[in-house]
C-alpha cells in the first residue's frame, strides 16, 4: 500500500500492508487461504472504517466480467465488482432492469449490496433487496453459495464482508422501463409538516428526492422520476405543491456544474440513464465531503424533520446538502430497512470530522425516539450497544459470522467495535 491509498473522499487512509487485485477466482482462494487478515475493497465510496484492515485489502474489478442473463428465471448473475453503470446498460438492450439505482452509477454491485446502499421509491427496497443468490470465497479458501430460501441468506446479503469476499451476485430483473425527471424548487416545509403531506410529497413519482439546506426556508429542490406511461403526463405543471418547475437542469448542490447530473426536465430516457442523479460519465458528487445516513421508519418521517429541523442552527455551516428518500422494506438482518418502510436521512458535510462529530452526536439524540439507524458506510457515532437493541437480528447475525469466520479472518476494528467477540 501507498500513501495515496485512501478512499474516494479521502478521508480514510487505508492502514493495509498490501493491496491485491486477483484476476481469477482460483488466485483469489489462494489469497483468502493464505491470508490471517483480509477484507473485500469495492469502489472505496464507503466514508466509514468499514473496508479497512490490517492486513490484505483484496479488490474483485480484476476478476472476470460476468453479466449472465436468465431470461426465463428473470434474473442476472453480475461479477461482484463491476460498477452498475458498467452493466445496465447490457440488462437494458436485453429489455431488462433492475428495480432501482443509487445515487451514483459508480458503486459497484458487491459493495453496495453489502453495506445496504439503496436509491428511492417507497415502493423500492435497497439494492440489496434485488439479490437472490450470492457466491463467495470463504476463509479456507473454499467457495459458498446461498440462495434466497436458505436460512443463513437474510444475514448473508447486507454482511459488511464479514463472512467472506462475494464474487457474483445473481439479482431479480424486472422489464426495461424509461424515466422522465423533474426537478422542482422551493417546496414549502408546511408540505411536509405532517404524515399525509410527507407521504403526498414523497409518493408522488417512481422515485423522490428531497434536497434541503436545514436553512429554516422551504426545501430546496424535489426530483421526481417518473416511471414513462404509469407516473404522471408528458408535461409537468409549472407549480406544484406550491413549488415550481425549475427552468432548467439542476445540481442538488448550488454552483456544482448541472451537466455533471442525469438528464432533466421531462426528457424521457432509459431506467439507468434517470434513476441515478449523477452521470457515469463525469466525477461523482462532489467528493471533498463526508457523508451520514439516518433511516427511521417513514410514519415517522414528519417528526423526525421536525426533529432534526430545530437543530438546524448547528447543521447548516458546516453542510453541503441534505437528501431525503424512501426505501421500502426487506428482510435482510442488517439492513437499516430490515422490517420497515423507512425514510432516509442523508447528509453531506464538508471535510472537517472534528466539527462535524458533535453535531453527528446531536442527530442521533435527536432522531433516538424514532429508533435511527445508521448506514453503515457512512459517519456514524451512534453506539453499539444502541445498534443491537435496533436490529432483531444483531445477535444471529453475530452467531453467523462466528460460523463461517471463526478464526476471525474477516473482521477489522469497525467490526471489533460493533460486533464485538
């Protein structure tokens, strides 16, 4: 490893003696059986300690490109490593999808999956949710393969690599679909102010996003996705809900270049040409950031913007901008919408950790009566001991990593500190 081994942000510097890049899978069991420690290395847009080790960081881009479509099951079986925008494309020139994207075409598969990454809908679960079977090397360098139906599979899927490195995935398909996206300004926060007007806000599109400041004014920017033919007209109004049709393509962050975002304004265009907000093609995001995610369940979604709302004072200067989506429930142990229709609560900072740690503090007191749960690649503050009492499942899920690691190859200080042995 070298200084310059850091994450996409940069701000984890990798502590990894090495960094290994296998071209097959037979290589990558050597890897994993020779290895004492080693975890799985995606594209490095977790802001969390969740990827790192002492040890080996091992990536999965070097492994053969695999994008198998079954037509009759109505699934894809995708290398772990490829990035979805590296895939969609071929799923949609087959006449297939996938239910729903993230924000950002450059993540791959494995590790979205994994850390419960998810774009939005209330009608979508994450990422994660589309995953019906997974292989994996295990830690004596052999391979597994679980399938939706078996019982380990639940905490299998949302794993945070602790129970081996992922090599395929194989994901449900839906028929291919295009998107028309509108984006409109200056929502006023009474729009949301109670459970009938959020959930008319956010129900109103395939896919909702809510941009905000945590100025105290209306919120800033809504994109609505439009599935072509079942959301809505060709033509938007040009108010709506009191907020109005921007007049021209926008980026959720004021002064970042629009031409950087998907496609606007009504122009209909592919499921993975509109989902995502950001292009494959230019820089994701904005990247000098950090990033933090709350999910609490989406009857409570009103509140908890109240909540967080009144500390609005201590979020603002030190805040790029605010992303409010939905996430459909699933079943997955680690998944922050494991059991619950949830809304998430996101939040890009500037990069200064030291001032953005308290007011982290402040979020999760805050949003403690609505049962927050933290995204797991993200900044977090929140303790373990409150993490386990939000997921049912904590201690199978523990059980679980004992069983297929019990010499404890996969684990690292951010599974030490919230799984503890």
């Amino acid at each position: 490893m070298t200084p310059a081994e850091k994450n996409w942000a940069g701000n984890i510097t990798f502590g990894a003696r090495r960094l290994r890049t296998p071209g097959s899978e037979a290589e990558l069991q050597e890897i994993v059986a020779a290895g004492t420690k080693v975890r799985a290395l995606g594209t490095r847009h977790s802001f969390s300690t969740v990827a790192d080790t002492a040890g080996d960081l091992v990536s999965v881009s070097g492994l053969p490109r695999t994008v198998d479509i079954d037509r009759e099951a109505g699934t894809a079986t995708v290398s772990a490593g490829l990035r979805f925008g590296e895939f969609a494309d071929e799923l949609h020139q087959n006449g297939f999808a996938l239910h729903n994207l993230g924000s950002l075409p450059h993540i791959s598969v494995a590790g979205a999956c994994a850390t419960g990454t998810h774009g939005s809908g209330v009608g979508n679960t994450s990422l994660a949710g589309a995953v019906r079977a997974l292989d994996m090397v295990t830690a004596d360098g052999t391979t597994a393969r679980l399938t939706r139906g078996d019982a380990d599979f639940p905490g299998a899927v949302v794993a945070l690599g602790a129970l081996g490195v992922v090599t395929r995935l194989t994901l449900d398909l839906v028929p291919a679909f295009d998107v028309r996206q509108w984006v409109y300004e200056d929502l006023p926060q009474a729009r949301i102010g109670d459970r009938a007007g959020f959930d008319e806000v956010i129900s109103a599109a395939y896919s909702v996003s809510l941009f905000t400041d945590w100025r105290g004014g209306p919120v800033n920017q809504v994109w609505l996705k439009q599935r072509v033919g079942a959301d809505g007209p060709a033509e938007a109004p040009a108010e709506w809900l009191d907020a109005r049709l921007a007049d021209g393509p926008r980026h959720p962050i004021q002064g970042m270049p629009a031409e950087n975002c998907t496609r606007q304004q009504g122009v209909p265009g592919a499921w993975h040409k509109r989902l995502p907000h950001f292009r494959l093609e230019f820089t994701p995001s904005n990247g000098d950031e950090l990033q933090s995610e709350y999910f609490v369940a989406r009857s409570d979604a009103a509140a908890a913007f109240a909540a967080v709302d009144r500390l609005r004072d201590r979020i603002a200067p030190l805040l790029q901008i605010s992303e409010i989506r939905t996430v459909a429930r699933d079943d997955l142990w680690l998944s922050p919408a494991s059991g619950t229709d949830s809304v998430a609560f996101h939040f890009t900072w500037v990069q200064d950790i030291a001032a953005v740690t308290p007011v982290l503090g402040a979020i999760e007191e805050a949003l403690a009566p609505f049962g927050a749960r933290p995204h797991w690649g993200k900044v977090f503050t929140t303790a373990p001991e409150t993490l386990r009492t939000l997921y049912p499942q904590y201690a199978g899920f523990e059980k679980l990593m004992a069983g297929f690691d019990p010499a404890g190859k996969f684990r690292n200080d951010f599974l030490d500190r919230h799984f503890p042995q």
